[in-house]
C-alpha cells in the first residue's frame, strides 16, 4: 500500500500544473465570471487541486462580445456557464492524468 502512494506522489509532483485564464475586464466579470471565479476557488479548495490548477485573471482575453472568456490550458472557451467551466475543468484534468501529466 505504501508503494502505491510514493507512485501517487511522484506522478503528481511530475505534473505541470493547468493553467484556467479568467476574463476580469467589465463585460466578462458582469457577464458571469465573478460567479466563475468563486466557484473555481471553491472547487479547486474542495478537491485539493492547488498543486495541479493555476488560477490567473486577465484584464482582457480580446473577445469581449463572446464573453464571458476562460482559457483552460491552450484553448479558450467563450460564453460559457461558471458550471461548464468546473466540468470542462475537470476533464482537463481527466485527459492529464490519462497522458501522464504533460
């Protein structure tokens, strides 16, 4: 059992963490990401995920009429709900597990 988690903890140190990149500019945080970001630092706080998540906000992700705007990784998402972003959060997550962590 003690060997399964020195396995466990080296995979995760050997992680690189996932970057989520929030919109703060005035029409993403009205649009919803005030919401996004509180609900990202619960569930980041609720699973243990600060090694693995790093939050960042942006003034300007440079599509202010799709927004509200969140890039996860290398792809931005616009328009979408805070709850989509948790799942889509996790699936990142998922897919970095799956690939080793890179």
């Amino acid at each position: 059992m003690d060997i399964m988690l020195v396995e466990m903890s080296k995979r995760e140190v050997n992680m690189e963490k996932i970057t989520v990149e929030l919109c703060m500019g005035s029409s993403c945080f009205a649009r919803g990401n005030a919401g996004t970001l509180a609900l990202l630092e619960t569930y980041i706080a609720d699973k243990g995920l600060g090694e693995r998540v790093e939050l960042v906000g942006h003034l300007c992700l440079g599509a202010c009429s799709e927004g509200p705007n969140v890039k996860i990784g290398e792809v931005t998402h616009s328009g979408i709900s805070s709850e989509c972003v948790v799942d889509l959060l996790s699936e990142a997550l998922a897919l970095q597990e799956e690939s080793g962590g890179n």
